[in-house]
C-alpha cells in the first residue's frame, strides 16, 4: 500500500534551487526527491541526538 503523501509549498531563490537541481542531476534524482531524502537524513540525525520522535502526541495535537 502506497504512503499517503502530502503536498506543500517551499520558497527558495533561483541560486539556491539551481544548486539544488545540479545536485539532484548528480544524485540521479528530481529536486522533489533530493529534498525528501535531506528531510530523512536530518531526521536520523535528529532522532539519533535526541531520540525517536513520538508521533502519536503529535497526532493528538493536529486533531484538535
């Protein structure tokens, strides 16, 4: 079963998505796909610093 994916919106200036599509050309990814796979490492990094994240308070939080 596919992940339900969600849909915002990132503002960057033109220098710093041009550089992020050369990386992603380098990587043989899209931009979309170069960003998902930075968000995923800060969160390891993250969570390996601090510890898991508990997500099911956050989900009580956004439901209220």
């Amino acid at each position: 079963m596919k992940e339900h994916m969600r849909q915002f919106t990132l503002r960057l200036d033109d220098a710093l998505l041009q550089k992020l599509g050369y990386i992603a050309e380098y990587e043989g990814r899209t931009k979309n796909k170069e960003i998902q796979q930075l968000i995923r490492q800060h969160v390891i990094h993250f969570e390996e610093e601090h510890g898991c994240i508990d997500l099911s308070q956050q989900e009580e939080a956004d439901s209220t």
